[in-house]
C-alpha cells in the first residue's frame, strides 16, 4: 500500500509549510511511482514542484495544506493535461471559427493528405520531373494565382508574419501612412503599432479614430514615406459617424507617389460568397481595386490550417522571398500539405467539404431538428433559438441563427469545468445558471458524444 502519511495540522495552530513533504518523498510513493511510470518521472517531479509551491503560497496566506494523497493527485492530474497534450474536443460553443479551440477545422481530404506526408518521406522541396531542389509553397502559391488571378503569391506561417515581412522588405526605416481607426489589436495584447516597430518601420497616424478621409491620406504623403497601409478591422466595427477611405483611393495616391499599397484584410475571405455582408472584403476584390498587395490569414474564413498568404504584384512579392526574414518565417511541411488540400477544395468547386462553411451555411431547420432530439434524451432540458458568431476575428457583429440545447443546473461554471476536463472535452457557453450547447459548431456525427458527455457530467455532479 502507499507509505503516505498525512499529519495532524488541526492540533498543532496555524498552518507551517514543515507539513508539507519533500519532491522526492511524494515520487517514491506507490502511486507516484505509478504515476512516473505512466506520464514519466521528469515530468510528474516538475508538476509536483509546482503543486507544492502553490501549497506554499497558500500556506503563507493562513491556509492549511491539503493531505499528501491530494497534493499528489492534483500533480499528476497537471502531469497528465500536459503529457496527453492537445485533444479533440467538441465545440458547442456557437463561435465558428473559436481562436483557442484551433479556429477552422481542417476537411477530411485535409487531414489525410497531413497524415501521409507526416509518416513518410515527401517531395517537399523537389521538383519530381528535374529532380532539382524546388520551392515547398510552389504549388499552393500556383493554386491562390489560378484562384485570384495575383501576379504572385507567398505563403508564410501566420498573417502577422505576412504584415512583419512585408513591412520589413519593403518599408524599413520609411514612415508608413495608417489610419487611426485601423490600428487594431489583434488578441493577447498584440498590436499592429508594435509590428510595424519590430519591422523598423515608422508608424505614421493618419485622420481620426472615427473618420479618415482619402485627403487625410494625401496631405501626410512625404518623401520618407515607404508605404500606405490599410487594415480591416476585422474583430470590431466602427459604426455611426465613421468614414475610411476606399482601397480604389489609396491605391490611386499609392500610384501617383510611386509607393505601395498594402491591403491586411484579416480574415481570409477568398473571393465574395452568397450571404456574405458586403463590408467583409475579399482577395480577388481587393486585388481588382487597386491593392499591390493583400495579405489573410489561411485559418479563418479560408477553412484551412494556419498560414499567411501574401497576394499581388510579382516585383514586390519577389523582394519579400529575398528578404532574410521570409525563412524564418517559412511554413513547415505539415501546413503547407494541409493548406494544398483545402486550396484543392476551391479549384474543384468543392468549398462545401471545408468544415467551417459547412457550419457558416449550415440552415437552422436542420439544428433545430437535432436539437430536438438530443434534448429528448436530456430530463429537463429545453431548446431555444440563439445566435451563432463567426469568430477568429471574422465578420465583426454578424451572427447566424442557430438552435441549442439548454440545460438548467445548480453549480452551472462547475458542471463547465466537468465537461471541459471530461472525455471527450464539451465546450459550451454559460449563462447565469444554463449550460447552453449551440449545435452550429457541433458536427452532426458528434451529436452522440455531445449527449454522453452531458449525461456523464451531470451525474458526476
């Protein structure tokens, strides 16, 4: 049996942090020696430490340590969420495209094509018919030209790596000219003015937070000036009394000083599909108003794996391939397959397989109906209409009508906390005392896992 001892902490006063045991002596137990066998020694000790400085903080604070056994399992349990790493789970969150659930799931074709290159050898950089070194995003880039009609094409790891690269090749030590309603956050405190100042360009605000006129753009053109810069403010609007300049406007200044006129338009929208808002621009627009470059993000509303595509004027797309930085920032074999398969889906007219328009187009007759019969199986709980949301920094304020399933419970952030950790992981939005399970984003094939989950947490709670 275990040799852990837990002592009497009720007789001796206030709680001392000479109770609480050594590392070693929780690893040499039976279970923590299970424990090492399982997730490995390295990484249980280090979760013990943790586990035990958390106890130490606590113990500071006039709270008494828990007994060995519950130290040890909370380590292994921290252990454990590391070493099985990153896991499928089921969003019934009604967010699409969820940025901390992995944005837009990839298709079938997809994942396949990623599993195969990653278990064998590839031609990632050969050219089969020469045998010669090739280029690994040739035949992705050769795809977005065919889709877009771009004169060129440069595919990176991430949108931010699209903007840093074209900022540092093309306007380093220039000012750049951007609209004050566009200096955008983009999540976790990242910040266009702190790109553009790791890129070694100047950022240059032009007009006013709510109203920027193409004069504005106009006046601030000088001789340092590099480049125009317009960003889509992709995860918020600005409405009321608000005026931005078109891109046919810009680019019309950017050609008579003989300067560039980069497009960040954000989410990815290839080109322009039924039931998209109007203010949601498109690659293949951008490009025909005038922009020399455009650069998305391949994870959001593209469907695909994360990546920055970078679209336009072939002599400045060849400055960016040049630049040191585009290696550093080069995708790995991995994304650019799965990136060829979902570029595949467009060229076939098969955008319907891509997960993520699934979900967008998804009619609410049909969720409603599922709706219905998971909550048939659930004593108590209801359906209602909600609204679904894009997500991912995507269509800022537009949302879909969905159907969800609402279960009402005591302790309704501890039942969240239970499916979250469960298996599979539920993700679900809480709202006073509701769970709240919007089946936009659910699968229909995962109906069955969301409904044993929910059983399974609910009596467990």
């Amino acid at each position: 049996g275990s040799t852990l001892t837990s002592m009497s902490r009720t007789a001796e006063g206030p709680p001392s942090l000479r109770h609480l045991p050594s590392v070693d002596a929780l690893l040499r137990t039976e279970a923590g020696n299970k424990g090492a066998e399982k997730l490995g020694r390295s990484l249980l000790k280090l979760a013990v430490q943790r586990v035990l400085d958390d106890a130490r903080n606590a113990a500071k604070r006039g709270v008494g340590p828990p007994s060995d056994e519950i130290l040890l399992a909370r380590a292994v349990r921290l252990a454990a969420l590391n070493w099985y790493g990153v896991s499928w789970v089921v969003n019934a969150t009604g967010v699409v495209l969820h940025t901390g659930l992995g944005r837009a799931p990839l298709p079938e074709r997809a994942a396949t094509a990623v599993a195969q290159v990653a278990r064998n050898y590839s031609d990632l950089e050969v050219d089969r018919e020469t045998g010669r070194r090739g280029r690994r995003t040739t035949r992705a880039e050769t795809m977005l030209l065919a889709l877009t009609g771009a004169e060129a094409a440069l595919v990176v790891n991430n949108n931010a790596a699209a903007l840093l690269l074209a900022l540092a090749a093309l306007a380093r030590r220039r000012d750049v000219l951007v609209s004050r309603g566009e200096l955008i956050e983009i999540g976790d405190e990242f910040r266009l003015p702190d790109i553009m100042a790791a890129s070694g360009s100047k950022l240059v605000e032009v007009g006013t937070t709510n109203r920027t006129r193409v004069s504005d753009f106009a006046s601030a053109v000088t001789e340092r000036t590099g480049m125009l810069l317009k960003v889509h403010p992709s995860n918020y609007r600005v409405v009321g009394f608000a005026e931005t300049p078109r891109p046919d406007e810009l680019a019309g200044i950017a050609r008579e000083h003989a300067i560039p006129f980069l497009y960040d338009l954000g989410s990815g929208l290839l080109d322009r599909y039924p039931g998209i808002p109007e203010e949601e621009p498109s690659a293949v627009e951008a490009l025909a108003q005038g922009a020399d470059l455009v650069c998305f993000s391949g994870d959001k509303l593209l469907g695909g794996p994360q990546a920055g595509i970078l679209l336009g004027r072939a002599d400045l797309v060849q400055r960016l391939r040049r630049h040191p930085i585009a290696r550093a920032v080069r995708v790995d074999k991995l994304q650019i397959t799965a990136l060829e398969a979902v570029l595949r889906c467009y060229t076939t007219d098969r955008r319907d397989e891509l997960p993520a328009w699934r979900m967008l187009e998804m009619p609410a007759s049909i969720l409603e109906r599922r709706a219905r019969a998971i909550a048939s199986n659930l004593p108590g709980a209801e359906i209602r209409r909600c609204e679904s949301t894009v997500g991912g920094g995507s269509l800022p304020g537009y949302t879909m009508p969905s159907w969800c399933v609402v279960v009402s419970v005591m302790r309704a952030d501890s039942i969240a906390a239970r499916l979250r950790t469960g298996k599979p992981p539920v993700f679900c939005r809480v709202e006073d005392d509701q769970l709240v399970f919007d089946l936009r984003t659910v699968p229909a094939e995962d109906d069955r896992h969301l409904l044993r989950a929910i059983v399974y947490a609910l009596e467990q709670g």
